[in-house]
C-alpha cells in the first residue's frame, strides 16, 4: 500500500498553460517535500513544507500543505518545456525521524 | 564540494553473482540514504545511516543486500546472488543534521540490469 498517491500519473501539456499536480495521504506528515526527476538523474529537491496550510512560491511555481498535514498540491503557472520531468512529493512522519516516503510521481511534458 | 557521488553509473550482471555499489555523500551530512527506484515509480526507502550507525532498514530489504558506511563516510550496498527482480535504480542521497528544511542531495543512480 503506496502511502503517498499522487494525480494524475501522467499530463502532457502544451506550452503556456496552467496545471496541478496532488498529492494525498490518510496519514499525517510532519513534513513534505517536492522533488523534480529527469531522466538518469537523481530527484533535485524543489521544496520543503512544514506548517499545515502553508503555502511557498518558487517562481512559476505555487506549493501548498494541507491544513491537516496529510496532502499537498503543486501548481505551475504558464508551463515551459523546461518544467517536463517527473514530479515527486516525499512526506516524513514522526517529529524525530528524517526519512522520507515518496509518492508514485507525475510525469509531466510540456509541449513546445 | 562536487555532490553525492555514485559509483559506477551502470551496471550488468548475470543472475545469481554478487555486485557493490559505492556512494560518496557530501562531506559534511552525517546522513545518507539508499533508496531503489523501478521504472515510472517514486523511490523506495531501503536503509539509512546517521554517521557510521545504520538506523533503520525496510523489511523490502531481504537477507542478500546489506549496507555498510565505516567511518562515517562513504557507503557500500552489496547485493548477493544477484535476481532478475533487483533490477532497478540505486539512489544514493545525504542530509545534514540541521533539520527538515534542507531535505536530501541525490546522487544519480546506480541503474543495475540483471540478466
């Protein structure tokens, strides 16, 4: 059982538009983070939240933490090409620990 | 300081023979993490080191991988007779002691074939 789902699986886009990426649990997470994947690389690490309700920005892009602390969304404005790859949520459980469970991913592709 | 190294990058081995994957984590995480990744899925958490001490090892971990990081510093993963089933992606990640906000540097992979 994934602990952590993630939708859609897959999106394909055109260049310029809008999107939403979630990801959702019934468990609750102390923290949340988000990860780009591209192809024979390793996740980068695009953002980290933490309060519940919290809301960060990272140019195009608009990360939010559910209030309760069990989901998450990801929004691009205006999508490029160089936004495509695999988008990965990784949530900790438990104020002590430091290891992080990852969701199924998204993998998105946008079209010039 | 050149990021989470990962040695080698590929690697293609009959069924059955035993095979080891280094990982060199930035110098100053006392964290490091090895995860497995299948093709089109999120990583699965494998084990995790603080320091020398290996903390926490998943029951997806069978008795033929084992994971080593002497001194503190660089990490072994030994996978012994080697099943068609391991193929996957062998990430690698580090993490300092300074809280959630840093979150993990990734290496990229140790991609293994078994044929």
């Amino acid at each position: 059982t994934q602990l952590l789902e993630q939708s859609p699986q897959f999106l394909s886009i055109q260049e310029g538009e809008n999107l939403t990426v979630y990801c959702n649990s019934s468990s609750v997470f102390s923290s949340l983070q988000w990860y780009r994947q591209e192809p024979g690389e390793g996740p980068v690490l695009l953002v980290t939240v933490v309060t519940g309700g919290e809301v960060k920005k990272l140019k195009r892009l608009t990360f939010q933490f559910g209030d309760a602390r069990k989901d998450s969304s990801l929004h691009i404005t205006a999508a490029q090409p160089g936004d495509t790859g695999l988008y990965l949520c990784a949530g900790a459980r438990g104020s002590g620990t430091y290891k992080y469970i990852f969701g199924t991913g998204t993998r998105l592709k946008v079209l010039a | 300081d050149t990021g989470v190294s990962q040695n080698p990058r590929h690697k293609i081995t009959k069924r059955g023979q035993n095979v080891t994957f280094r990982c060199d984590p930035i110098s100053e995480h006392n964290r490091l993490y090895w995860y497995r990744q299948t093709l089109g899925q999120g990583p699965e958490f494998l084990t995790y080191f603080q320091n020398e001490a290996q903390l926490e090892k998943s029951r997806l971990l069978s008795d033929r991988f084992s994971a080593e990081r002497p001194k503190g510093s660089f990490s072994t993963l030994e996978i012994q007779r080697t099943e068609q089933g391991d193929s996957a992606m062998y990430l690698c990640a580090s993490s300092p002691n300074r809280g959630f906000s840093y979150g993990y540097t990734f290496g990229s992979g140790t991609r293994l074939t078994v044929v």
